[in-house]
C-alpha cells in the first residue's frame, strides 16, 4: 500500500514536471542560453556543464522541498518572507550571470586581436575557461528560483507524510522538468558562428541587469509597503 | 547558360516584385490584414479584462462581472477580476455597490465611486473586500492593469486584485 | 556624403549627356508622378481643404526627388530629404492628433484597457513567440480596426508584412518614420567625431541590436507584457507614452527620454551615425533576417576596388567591413539607402540583383528597386507627410 501511494505520488511528479517544464524552460532557458553559448564547443564540454547545471538545480529543488516539508509548507504561505528570498535570489542570479556568462568585470573588456578572421568577433575579453563553479551556482540559484511551477510542487511536497517522500516527489518532479533542458546539449553548432557567442554575452548582460533590476524592485517594494 | 536562366529568373522576381509594391495599396494590404484578424488572435486578457462570467442588472444600467484573470508564466502581476458599469451615462451619481465576484451568492466586494459629470475627467474609487479573498481599493484611478478605476468610453472599468495568499491556494 | 565634385569624378558613363539627360529622367519619373497621383487621389477625395494642400506638395516633392536621384544618378541624398522630413514631420502630425483628442501626449491606462492604442510595426516580432504559441497578442491594443479604434493589429502587420516582402530591410530607408530623424541629426555635422571608437568597436556595436531582440524576444515571451514598449523605446519621447502615475512609470518616462537624447540626438552628431537604428534598434535587427530573401542588395565590384574603405567611413550603420568590402558584399544589416554606392569615387560599390552578374547594368538593378520602394514610401511615408503638413497648415488633426 505505501509502495503504491509512492509510485502514485512519483507519477504525479513526473507528469507535473513534464507538464510544468515549459514554464521551467521559460524560466531557466534563457539564463542557461547564453551561458551554454559561451561555454567550450563540443558535446563533451556541453555534457558536462549541463550535467553540472541540472545537478546543482536538483540540490537547489532539494533544499527547497527539505525546507517546505520542514516547515510544513508554511514558507509558501508566508508572502512576506517568499518576497525577499525572491528579490535576494534575482539579484544573486543577476550577479552570477554576468559574473559567468558575460565574463565582468574580472575579465578585461577588450576586443580580441584577429588572430584570423573567425576569432575577430569571438569575445568580448579572454576566452571563457570552463568553470564547474558558474554551472553550480547558475544551477542551484535557478533550482531555488520560486516559479509558479515550483510553489505549486512544493504545495504538493508538504502534504506529504515523510520527508523521504517529499525529497522524492521533487526529485521525480526534477527528471520532469529536466527532460525539457537536453535539447541545449546540441548548442554546438551555433558555435561556429563567433557572433553568436558574442550576442550570447550580451544576453546574459541584459538578462543579469534585468534580474537585478526586479530583485531591487521586489526589496524596494518590501522596505517600503512590508 | 546557368548564367542567362539565373538572370531571367532574377529579373522576373523583380519584375513581380514591382507588381506586389503596386498591389500594397490595393489588394495585398487587405489580404494580409484580413489573415491576421482571422487567425483566431486575441488580445492578452491582462488588457482586455478576460471573459464575461455572468451580468447583473440594476436598474437603469448593469455590471457585467468577469472571469479572473490569472498571471500567465512568468508574469509576476496580481490576478483580478474586471466589473464594468454600463451604459455610464444612466448611473447615478453616487455609485456603491456589493458585489458577488465569484458567484458563491454571498457579496465579495463594495464598489464606490462618483460620477463626474465631465466623462473627460479623471475619477477614482474604493473597492472595500468584504472577505480575505480580494484586496481592497482606496481612492484608487488607473494605479496598474490589475488596479482601477477607470471610465472608458460608456462605461466605468474597476479591476479588483485578488490577494494572492488566496491565489496560491 | 557625395558632392557636386564627387559626381563629376565619376566614369564618363555615368556623366555623358544622354545618361543624365532631362529628358530621360523625365520619363523614368514618369511613373512615379502618376503613382503620386493615384494614391492621393485615392486617399484623400472626401479630404479637406488643408489635406489636400498637404497632399499636392507631397506630390511635387516626392516627384522631384525621384527626378532627381534619375537626374543625378544619385540615392541617398534624395532619399534622406525624404527620410529626414518624414522623421520631423510624424512626430507633429502625431503629437497634434494626440493633444486635439485628449489634450496629453501620455496614454491614460483607460485608453489601453479599451483597446485605443495604435499598433506600431515595431511590436511585430516580440509579439510572435506568445501569439504562435498561444494565440495571445501581448499589446493592449485592437485587432481589427474600427472608427475607434484605427491602426489596429491586423492592419498594420499586414502593412509591415506587404513592404516587407518588397523592400525587406530597407524598410529601415524608406518606411520607418523614426529613422529620420537620427539620419537628420547625423547630418548636421561636417565632421565625425569618434570616428576611431566606432571603427575599432563597430564589429561589435553592430550585434547589439541582435542581442537585445533575443533579450527582448524572451522577456516578453515569459512576462507577456511588450518589453520594449514598456521600456526602451525611445520614441516614446515624440510620440506617446504611458501616463506617469507611480515610480515605475516615471522611471519608464526616463529611460525613454534619456535613450532617445543618447541615442537619437546626441551620438548621431558625434559620430555622424544612425546610432539607434544601427546599434539598438532590435526591430531593424529583424528586418535584417529579411535581407536574406530579398532580391535586391549592394555588392563590391572587387575588379574595380581599391579598399580606401571610403564606404565603411560613409555607410551610416556600419554595414560594411573591410572582411565584407573583401567578400565583396555588405553585411546582413545593410539597408540599402545607397550612401557606399553614391560615394564610391570607383563606382565599385553597386546595386545588384541577387542572380544576376555584379556589376553588369547596376544602374537597371537600381531602378527596380527605386520604383518599389519609392511606390511604397509614397504611399506610406507620403500619406504621413501630407497629414503632418496638413496638420501645420491648419492646426487641425491629421486623421
């Protein structure tokens, strides 16, 4: 009887994270977009950093269903607390973003010299090194990154009887919304083209100053209304 | 004389090209125009209001109440529910209403607000939540798409916030 | 740009007598002047007395340009008369329609929730993800027109998509009635400042545009709200805007204003550029797309090029680049105003009809693509200068 409540409940999960990965896909996709973009050509290299990605993201689910369960899901429903873990979690991504995929400010902004034509419009600074540290922390921010998907199984999760059984639900829910990243594994032929790495960065620039921008004003909206 | 079969063709292109600017004004706009507005397009509800649930007669003019409209994907505004006063010219000048919203028979909301006489001029409102379910208005005009009260044309628009303690429900 | 003296150095084929004679200009703009003539005709028969003052100069002047680029052998300079006056004029015609209907260049937040916002063809491609996919139009706005509701949805991406297919990214020379105004202002100065910075960095200015519609594409995509129109669109600042009525609007009404000063006023004096157009405006990053499959371009006759790059220096989007101009072709961004070809002291630099021979009858491959495009600027770009000028006339609105 329990084997079959918790084959129920990882079914559920399944098809939620199926469902919902869409939503996950619009949410994660277009900060791992341009990261992956940036990274190594290859699909070892692409493996690799979204094995990573993805791994960190599941620890990030994890902490979170720990955390609902725990508190028997009563972080959800405490609006104000949610805010500014929200407005914190944007501007930490907003900082990793740039940090990791546009490659400031540590890098200097400078214009590759033409070593031959295909490296002119490469990068803007150095060639990126592959760094396990942007894909762990791209991936756990956005593992903790509350989209509606998320809150949604973390409702579901803190229902559940044990913590087992929760961390379980989103691991399950996790394979779901995972299914729908492995297209980025095939981002190499996009490569070829140094423009597009280099757009890539800029995206990620753009993307990092809009994260920041909504986490300062979800923190301004809590400070000044509470 | 792949040379020649490449520049007819080219120059054919062209030639049809200049029979397509010439037809912009007169057949082609419209065709494409009409294709768009029947490819079954609708605008965003967070604008439009969404659909009508069900209206409500008074007498001399009615509310039509509408379905909640819920923030898609990732946007992160309040969902609502749109009422719409018409015709604006036959209301009172003193408006106050209860309402029922979600169609439970038990009144979720006061709605207040005054007339101006110039339909020109801007107006403000209060939506008092007489439950937990909606937030509650104060002197309110077009403050976001999720709160107001507006008159648009013949009619007065208020858009009540659902608190979204309940939305996460 | 080019000069009197810059024409006479041309090859002797281009300055003998019967190329540039009155009497075959006349002729070539013959067709033209009845397409003027036709169109207004059309368009303002229940007219009144102003617009149809309005509307018989915009006759002689478009007329009178396109004798003179025949005349000449000339493009750009005509072609940005008009560009130029059709940027300064929309704005009026647009502000006085504006302020006679509701007193205020700001858009109340009623007038969107009615669906009263007139559609701009720049929202076309940030709409498209939501509308594919959801059958979702994210602009407050109407599909279909009515007498309260023009330039609606449906009409004005019909209208985008019909010039389009003729001009594809020349549109961004002879549609867009923003464009004018930067290529106005970048015309002021005789000389260029930061010239250096914009040669050393051009490579990558130039994929800004493309950055910020992915950018753009995907936020709106996920927020489904018009990013760009919400945000970044400097026209904002000379058209209209939404109505400031809480700090968030107000830091809208900033960036508008702050971008357009930068971007449209500023930057084109210092640097002699379409700076927005060229490197910000990501709706001329996706007509680029359309520069793909349009047949007409501008190609290097690399026979008769000696790389002084005096079309790199010209080319006010930096569309050409000395990897390109050795390719003999400009870059996918190119919108064919014709600045390289009219500057060229070696008349390197031609119009080309994709599947002909370069360099083989340019001056054939330019006049195709003159009349489609002056036919469509005249009945676009015309109708908005005879309702601006009509406006000034009369104070009266234009529609």
């Amino acid at each position: 009887m329990a084997a079959l409540s918790l084959s129920a409940s990882a079914a559920e999960a399944l098809v939620l994270g199926l469902t919902t990965g869409p939503v996950c896909l619009a949410s994660c996709g277009p900060v791992v977009l341009p990261w992956m973009l940036v990274q190594p050509q290859g699909v070892r290299p692409h493996s690799r950093q979204l094995f990573l990605f993805l791994a960190a993201r599941l620890a990030g689910y994890l902490v979170f269903a720990a955390a609902v369960w725990l508190l028997g899901a009563s972080l959800p429903r405490t609006w104000t607390g949610r805010s500014w873990l929200f407005g914190a979690i944007e501007l930490l991504l907003a900082a990793a973003l740039v940090f990791y995929a546009a490659g400031w400010p540590l890098r200097r902004c400078t214009v590759a010299k033409p070593v031959d034509r295909a490296d002119r419009l490469v990068q803007i600074g150095d060639a990126p090194h592959p760094r396990p540290t942007g894909a762990l922390a791209l991936g756990f921010l956005t593992g903790i990154n509350l989209c509606p998907p998320f809150l949604v199984a973390g409702l579901r999760a803190a229902q559940l009887t044990h913590l087992s059984a929760a961390l379980l639900f989103f691991v399950f829910f996790f394979a779901g919304t995972a299914i729908w990243f492995l297209p980025f594994l095939s981002l190499g032929f996009l490569q070829r083209t140094p423009a597009i790495v280099t757009v890539a960065r800029m995206v990620a620039v753009l993307l990092a100053c809009w994260y920041g921008f909504s986490g300062v004003s979800i923190l301004i909206e809590r400070t000044v209304y509470g | 004389m792949r040379t020649r079969v490449l520049s007819i063709l080219a120059y054919t292109g062209a030639a049809l090209m200049l029979v397509v600017a010439a037809c912009v004004p007169f057949k082609l706009m419209g065709i494409f125009s009409n294709g768009v507005a029947h490819a079954g397009l609708h605008i965003d509800a967070k604008f439009t209001g969404g659909t009508i649930a069900r209206t409500i007669e008074r007498s001399g003019y009615k509310i039509v109440v509408y379905q909640l409209v819920e923030p898609r994907l990732l946007d992160r505004s309040e969902p609502f529910v749109q009422l719409v006063f018409e015709p604006a010219d036959s209301l009172p000048r003193r408006v106050s209403q209860e309402i029922d919203l979600d169609g439970d028979g038990q009144p979720d909301v006061r709605v207040s607000f005054n007339l101006p006489s110039d339909p020109n001029a801007p107006m403000r409102g209060d939506v008092t939540a007489l439950n937990g379910k909606y937030v509650s208005l104060t002197h309110v005009g077009g403050e976001s798409f999720s709160r107001m009260v507006v008159r648009t044309g013949n009619q007065i628009v208020v858009r009540v916030p659902l608190n979204k303690e309940w939305a996460r429900r | 740009m080019a000069s009197r003296s810059s024409v006479l150095q041309r090859p002797a084929a281009f300055r003998s007598p019967a190329y540039r004679s009155v009497a075959r200009s006349v002729l070539l703009t013959l067709p033209i002047a009845l397409w003027s003539l036709l169109m207004f005709t059309r368009s303002f028969r229940h007219a009144g007395r102003n617009l149809h003052i309005g509307a018989v100069l915009v006759i002689f002047f478009m007329t009178a340009l396109f004798f003179l680029m025949m005349r000449t052998g000339e493009t750009y300079r005509w072609r940005r008369i008009f560009f130029v006056a059709l940027g300064f004029l929309f704005p009026v015609g647009f502000i006085a329609a504006l302020i006679a209907e509701r007193g205020t260049m700001s858009i109340p937040i009623s007038r969107m929730v009615s669906g009263d916002t007139p559609y701009c063809p720049m929202v076309t491609p940030f709409i498209l993800l939501p509308a594919a996919f959801g059958r979702t139009i994210i602009f407050p706005g109407s599909i279909v027109s009515s007498a309260g509701h023009p330039h609606a949805i449906a009409e004005m991406i019909g209208l985008w998509f019909a010039f389009t297919l003729v001009l594809g990214k020349a549109w961004c020379s002879y549609a867009c009635f923003f464009g004018g105004i930067e290529e106005g202002f970048a015309a002021f100065p005789k000389r260029r400042r930061l010239h250096r910075f914009v040669t050393k960095y051009g490579e990558i200015l130039r994929l800004i545009p493309w950055a910020i519609l992915v950018f753009v594409v995907l936020v709106s995509a996920a927020i489904f709200e018009p990013v760009y129109c919400m945000w970044l669109c400097p026209f904002k600042t000379v058209t209209e805007f939404p109505a400031v009525r809480n700090l968030e609007t107000a830091i809208q009404f900033g960036v508008f204003v702050t971008l357009f000063v930068g971007l449209v006023v500023v930057l084109p004096l210092l640097t002699k550029k379409r700076t927005q157009c060229g490197f910000f405006c990501p709706f001329g990053a996706f007509q680029s797309l359309f520069n793909k499959i349009n047949l007409f371009e501008i190609r290097i006759n690399r026979e008769k090029c000696v790389d002084c790059t005096l079309c790199q220096t010209t080319c006010p989007t930096v569309a050409l680049s000395k990897d390109s101009i050795h390719e003999g072709k400009t870059l996918l961004n190119c919108m064919k105003c014709g600045a390289c070809v009219d500057v060229c002291k070696k008349d390197a630099a031609v119009w080309h009809l994709k599947g002909t021979p370069v360099a083989v009858k340019p001056e054939r491959a330019r006049l195709l693509f003159l009349y489609g495009a002056w036919a469509l600027a005249t009945m676009f770009g015309g109708s908005i200068l005879a309702g601006s000028l009509a406006a000034i006339i009369g104070f009266l609105p234009w529609r």
